[in-house]
C-alpha cells in the first residue's frame, strides 16, 4: 500500500512537472503571457506542489549563466552612450556611395560584427532604425535589407560565447570557454555568411539595383554627430577592451566568466561614472526572471526522471555513437528553434546531453558545438525563431513595407537548411578526421 501511494506521488509530480513545461512552452511560443511571468509561475507551481524545494530551486539555477547575462547586459547599456555603434554604421553606408546592395552587405556585416558581442535584440533595436532612415533616404523597399539583417544577427550571434543566449548557456554548463567558441564556432560562421551573402545576392541584387538612387543625400550623412564625448567613447573602449581579454584569457586566470562580466561592468560604470540607478534601468530583467524561472522548470524534469528516460530514448535512435548523435542534436536543434524559442530548448537540451554525455562514445564536444550551432542558425527559419525576428518585424507593422511571415519564410527557410547543411557537413569532418 505504502510502495503504490509513493508511486503514486511520484506519478503525479511527473504529470505536474511535464504540465508545467508543456504549458510555459505554449505561453512563450504563443506570446500569450510575458516570458518571465511564464516562467517563474511555473517554477512556483513546481514549489507548491513540491516537486522542488525551494533549495533544491536554487541548486538547479545556473548562476554563472545569470550573472554573465546580467555584467554583459550592464557593459551594453554603458556602451550604448557612446554612440560607438551607429558611427560604425553610418560611416559604412558612406563608403557604399548609396549603392543599395553594397548597403544590404555593410549593414549585414556590421549586424553580424556586433551580434557576436552583444546580444541579438540590443544590435537590431541599434541597426533597424538606422536601415529605415537610409532607405527612406534613398527611397529604396527596406524589406531585403532587414531580412538579411535578421540572418546575420542570428549567424554572427553563434560566433562567439557572448553572442547569443543558447551559447552563454552552453558555456555556463560545461568547461568550454570563450576561445573555445571562437575556434570552434567562427570558421563555420565565416563560411556560412558567405555562402548566405551570395545567395541574398542572387534573390535581391537585381531588384535592389533596378532603383536610381542619389548618393548625395547619403553622403550628407554626418557620422561624428554621433559621438558627443570622445573622452567617454575611449574609457569605455579601454574597459571593453580588457572584459573581452579577461574572457580570452579565462583558461590562465581561472576567473568565472559570470565574475568578469559583472565586475567588468560595473568598472566601466565607475570609470565612465555612470548613475547606477540609471544604468540597472537598462539591465532587461524580465530576461532574467525568465532563465531562473526556467531553470527551476528543467530542475524539475530532471529530478522526476523525465530527461533521463528522454535521453536513454535518443541512445537508443543514435547508439550511444558520436557521429549520429551530434548529427540528431543539430538537426533537432535547428528544425526546433524554427518554432520555439531557442532559450528553453537549449536549457531542456544541455539536460538531455548532460545525461547522455557518459554514454557517448567519442567526443562530447562536437554535441555542444552541434546544439550551439543548431539553435543559433534554427532561430532564421521563421520570423518567430528567435526574438531579433519578432522585433524587426514588430518595427515594420507601421510602415509602408510591413514585413510578413511568408514573406520572410519563402526565402529564410531555404537559407536556413543550407546554413544547417553546412554545419552537418563541417561537424562530420570535425568528428572523423579531427
């Protein structure tokens, strides 16, 4: 009687938890309750019905993850200030002499460049508004243009370990460290951007150059108006400057990266003296509720089994071999994140690799980099595959070109899948012949 009441209650915080994810999943997806209100109300329910205690909560958030996002988000919001960002911007549309296509690739460019610094939403709500003013400028549609800035956004955010959300999770989750990502991650980015660059080129170049356009007006463009104060622009600069060593360098110093980050920023808070209060007004904290929340949420999963007996599953489909398995997580990444968003996946998802990781025969790393690569290049696939997409797209309801889901899919779909095709292909050379 004891052994069925027990199982019982065992039962039922699996139909609890599993509820529980099913149901802040369709919340985010659907945009029906904001992220974090979603999130954390589920980890509460967890609590109540005590799937976790609230230590067992605690234990199973990655403060290290946390605390990266929070000093990451503090430096931007500093930098921001500078103006450092449009004067890049700006001053290369200049040397494009107002050519529409040249223009498409320098925003392109420059969207990726600082994707792989910033996060993904800071760098369009930057580039988005600047696109809008050229091509009104120029009185070209902006629509190839923002398409293809919402493909790099998502490209150069694999880049590197700050880039994008699923890769600070990822390195939050193992050893893998700054330099790591770049080794790993920026020759595929590198190729993957020319290769979409030249397929932007053949569906756009014609109909972007059919328009006459006066380079006068874009020459006009006063690129130094954009910086009020040189001497904050250079301390910035330099503090900037020594947070990126400082992650390069983590492997000498030993220092968590969640450490470097916040310290970094509120050095650059002190060194620029910033109001404080002023500053933590920018730090998005409904983004940071969210990962807690979700967090707590995958905790659960985990505690009832229900990611162990997930990931015995995709052994028993991948044999426990390393080629196949890091072929199903990238794929399964990439078609997933068309769909989902890309945050919880990959937190569901290191779970799942965690547990598989001692029964995979071969190396576990090419796993990460193929979840990383997955979720970060997935995310392109539709304008609801990553939150860069939605805010664009939110930008443009009100304009004369709003930009619609078919719109973007017929052609970001077909990139996607040649992006992830790449990917495959440079894995399965790096896990045979590497």
């Amino acid at each position: 009687m004891f052994l069925n009441a027990a199982t019982d209650i065992t039962l039922l915080k699996i139909v609890v938890t599993l509820s529980v994810f099913f149901l802040t999943f369709l919340f985010i997806t659907t945009e029906k309750l904001p992220n974090a209100i979603a999130a954390m109300a589920g980890a509460f329910i967890l609590i109540i019905f005590h799937v976790v205690s609230q230590e067992e909560a605690i234990d199973y958030v990655d403060f290290d993850t946390i605390g990266l996002l929070c000093g990451m988000m503090l430096t931007v919001a500093v930098m921001r200030k500078t103006g450092l960002f449009e004067y890049i911007a700006i001053k290369g549309i200049k040397m494009t002499g107002g050519n529409p296509w040249k223009i498409l690739v320098v925003l392109s460019i420059v969207t990726a460049v600082l994707s792989a610094f910033l996060d993904n939403v800071t760098t369009v709500l930057i580039i988005v508004p600047l696109t809008f003013a050229v091509c009104e400028t120029i009185r070209v549609n902006p629509t190839p243009i923002l398409i293809s800035e919402i493909l790099f956004s998502n490209i150069g955010g694999a880049a590197t370990l700050i880039g994008d959300p699923p890769n600070i999770m990822i390195g939050g989750a193992t050893e893998l460290d700054f330099m790591d990502f770049i080794y790993n991650n920026l020759p595929i980015v590198i190729l993957v951007s020319i290769v979409t660059m030249g397929l932007l080129r053949l569906i756009y170049y014609k109909k972007l150059m059919e328009i006459p356009v006066d380079s006068k007006k874009i020459l006009a463009f006063d690129e130094r108006r954009t910086i009020p104060d040189k001497k904050f622009l250079i301390s910035t600069l330099i503090v900037f400057g020594l947070i990126i060593i400082a992650f390069v360098t983590h492997q000498f110093h030993h220092i968590s990266l969640a450490s470097v980050a916040i310290g970094g920023g509120f050095t650059l808070m002190m060194v620029t003296r910033q109001d404080p209060e002023e500053v933590l007004k920018e730090v998005e904290w409904p983004t940071l509720f969210f990962f807690l929340g979700l967090f707590v949420i995958v905790g659960g999963l985990d505690k009832t089994g229900v990611i162990h007996k997930v990931a015995v599953s995709m052994l028993d489909v991948t044999k426990g071999q390393e080629g196949p398995s890091t072929q199903f997580v990238l794929w399964l990444s990439a078609l997933s994140t068309t769909v989902v968003n890309s945050i919880p996946f990959t937190a569901t998802m290191i779970s799942l690799i965690e547990n598989m990781s001692g029964s995979i025969s071969g190396d576990i790393n090419n796993i990460w980099w193929a979840l990383s690569l997955g979720a970060c290049f997935g995310g392109n696939g539709t304008l609801v595959g990553a939150a860069a997409n939605i805010i664009v797209a939110g930008f443009t309801q009100k304009t004369k070109y709003p930009l619609r889901f078919g719109e973007y899919f017929k052609v970001a779909f077909p990139l996607m899948l040649v992006s992830v095709a790449m990917v495959s292909g440079y894995l399965y050379l790096k896990y045979t012949y590497f």
